[in-house]
C-alpha cells in the first residue's frame, strides 16, 4: 500500500474531459492515474471491487461520472466512491457536474458531504459534442436534427474545462468553489450550424420535436437508456433556464473562454476525415 497520497486520480481518464486532464498533468510531469475499464489497475463503476486499488496512493480525484450525473443511481455510486476515496486518504475532489440539473446538485452535495475539498465544475453542454460525441454523426449527415427549438446555450470548450480542472487539482485556493463554467456567447443550435459552415463543413440545423428525435434515435439502434437521457436533457437542460452566460472560465483562470468559432477551426479535422455519413 503507498501511503504517501501523491497521485493524481482522473476517472473517465481516456474520456472527452479526461483525456485532456490527464494530457496536462502528464505534460507537468505530475503523477498520473487513468481511471477507466482499461485503466491498469482496471476502473469500472459498476464493479466496487476496482474502487480500492486505483486509489492506493490517491491524494485528487478528478471525478467524472459515466455515462452521465444526472442517470438514476448516478448520486448514490458517486457519494459511495467520494466516501471510499476519503477513507483511502485522498484529499481533493474535483467533481465534473451539469449546468441546471437538479440531480447533479445533489451529486455535488453528496460529495461534499464527505469533506473532501471539493471544487465544482458546473459546466453548460460541451461544444465538443459537435465534434467528439453524439452530435457528431449529425454534423457529417449535414443535418443536425435536434429537439433544441430555438433556445441558446452558452457552449463551452472543454480545452477551458480541462485548464480548469487541472488548475483545481493543483492549486489550494480553488477548493470550495462552485465554476458555473460556459462559453463566452449563448449560441443557438442554428447559431452553431452556421458557425460550424463557416470552418468548412456545411451543416444546417433541423429543429425536430422531443417525440421525432427519440424515434429517430430509435430508428438508429440507440438503446433506450441513452434516448431516455437525450430526451431528459433536452426537455429540462435545453429550456432556456441555462441560457446566460457565466464568468466561471474567467474566475478560475483569469482569462476569457475560447469561442466556439475557434473551437470549430480547431475541430475542423473531426468533420473532413469521413465522409458524409447518413444517420
Ligand atoms: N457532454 C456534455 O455536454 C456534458 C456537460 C456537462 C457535464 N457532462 C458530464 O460529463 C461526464 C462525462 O465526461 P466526459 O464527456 O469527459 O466522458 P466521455 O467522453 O463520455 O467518456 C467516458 C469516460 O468514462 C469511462 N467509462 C465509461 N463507462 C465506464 C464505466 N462503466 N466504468 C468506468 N469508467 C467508464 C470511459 O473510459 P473506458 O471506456 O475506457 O472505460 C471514458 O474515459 C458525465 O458525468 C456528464 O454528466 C457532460
């Protein structure tokens, strides 16, 4: 057993948020583990068997939950892992939560619970679902055929996210604090078309109804657990209750977020190495 609490734990470590988190501690030379099913030692939520050995040694956690915090029982496991990860000697949590969800604030609570020093990073919907996740296969049909209406979100780069969680996993004076963390503009799905267009890929938007888009997903394999989620989502995160703005990137870091036409440029690679794919 090391007792010595050093390494720095980043669970969904090969993930979205996490591949990145784990890219900037490694460039730093900080002790590193990858939390994941094909992490070495092996993570998987499902399994409290893989919980002990990735946090001998353990002093941060970077916690990021799969597949989402807002899924039934999400707030149950995480509370029950902050709980072993204290036990085991770990100090710190940063905990990666969703912008407007009732169920992820509880997660947040749950954690704090634990007396962790805890950083929340309550982030609006990442600009890189466009081009690393779900949205993806609707940008390269040239479609994106979502039930968002007309309602702005302030997407956020999560490059600003990972600079986030690193400068919390390593630094004392963001322990405590809640980062609402958002892009710099409130951008509709039609907005971010546009923008995604103008970086070379044509794509327009196709606002459809929650019941069109959960049978569309249906039509396409997704199992329903994941169309239960997107239609969650959208009907309670996608409102417009989460339209505005925040200062969280610029709290934290002491500089402005990216924009998303910067994102689109820098993802332009993601939407020309395949071919327009149908959905
Ligand atoms: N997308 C958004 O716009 C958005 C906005 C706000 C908050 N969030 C939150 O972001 C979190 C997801 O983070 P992300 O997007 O960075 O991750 P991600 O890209 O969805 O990747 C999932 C990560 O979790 C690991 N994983 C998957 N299933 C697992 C399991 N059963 N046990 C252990 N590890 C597992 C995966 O690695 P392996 O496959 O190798 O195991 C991978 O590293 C969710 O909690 C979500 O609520 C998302």
């Amino acid at each position: 057993m090391n007792t010595q609490h050093n390494t720095i734990l980043v669970l969904g470590g090969t993930g979205k948020t996490g591949r990145r988190v784990v890219e900037r501690l490694q460039a730093r030379g900080l002790p590193v583990r990858v939390g994941s099913r094909a992490g070495t030692p092996p993570f998987e939520w499902e399994d409290r068997a893989t919980w002990a050995p990735v946090l001998d040694g353990t002093g941060s956690v970077y916690l990021s939950y799969s597949p989402d915090i807002a899924v039934p029982g999400a707030v149950d496991t995480v509370r029950a892992f902050a709980e072993l990860a204290v036990r085991s000697g770990a100090r710190r949590i940063v905990l990666l939560s969703g912008r407007g969800e009732p169920e992820a604030e509880r997660a947040e609570q749950a954690v704090r619970d634990t007396g962790a020093e805890l950083t929340v990073l309550r982030s609006t919907w990442f600009m890189q679902n466009f081009s690393e996740d779900y949205m993806l296969e609707h940008v390269l049909s040239g479609e994106i055929r979502l039930p968002g209406g007309d309602v702005p979100t302030p997407f956020v780069d999560i490059e600003d996210l990972a600079d986030v969680a690193v400068a919390a996993l390593t630094d004392d004076r963001h322990a405590g604090r809640v980062y609402e963390l958002t892009g710099p503009q409130s951008l509709t799905f039609d907005d971010a078309a546009a923008l995604i267009a103008a970086a070379g890929r044509p794509v327009t938007y196709v606002p459809v109804t929650l019941e069109q888009h959960a049978a569309e997903l249906r039509e396409h394999g997704v199992p329903d657990e994941v169309v239960e989620l997107l239609t969650y989502l959208f009907a309670e995160v996608v409102d417009g209750r989460n339209a505005g703005t925040t200062d969280g990137v610029r709290e934290a870091l002491g500089r402005e977020p990216r924009d998303f036409a910067s994102y689109a440029a820098a993802a332009a690679g993601a939407w020309t190495a395949t071919p327009a794919a149908s959905r």
